[in-house]
C-alpha cells in the first residue's frame, strides 16, 4: 500500500515538473484568466517589500482605488516610457 502511494507521489511529481519545464519553455499554460474589455488578463506574481506594499495599501485606500489598477496603470505607464 505505501508502495502505491509512492508511485502515485512520483508521477505527480512528474507532470508538476513537466509542467514547469513546459512553462519555462514558453508553452501553453493552465491559468485561468479574467477579461478586462476585450483583452485577457492573466496572473502575474512578484515580491516587493511589506513597507511598499504598505504604502500601496494606504494610497489605494486614500485613493478609493484597487491595487491592480494602480499596478497595471504603473506597468503600463513605464513600458510605453521605454517604447514598448
């Protein structure tokens, strides 16, 4: 029976390491994503400091905003500034 659950953790291992292998390669992924107009808008992950995130919070919340429409507009502010 441990034997069974030995395997079992092996080939989910497996398919969670090929599926990394896969994204890192640029392939398709299985996120699931939301739809702002007509674009698809996906999950994107990153650190920043506990103070900045801090002081995010606070000028989102003085500012009656979400912190992905400040983020996106930031993101997207910065990729036009560098021509993109």
């Amino acid at each position: 029976m441990t034997e069974n659950r030995f395997k079992a953790r092996q080939q989910k291992r497996a398919v969670e390491e090929e599926s990394r292998l896969e994204q890192a390669k640029g392939g398709t992924t299985s996120v699931s994503g939301k739809n702002h107009g007509n674009q698809k808008m996906v999950p994107v992950q990153f650190y920043m400091t506990n103070d900045m995130k801090k002081k995010l919070k606070m000028y989102c919340l003085s500012n009656d905003t979400k912190m992905t429409d400040v983020l996106n507009k930031i993101t997207e502010d910065f990729l036009k500034s560098q021509g993109f």
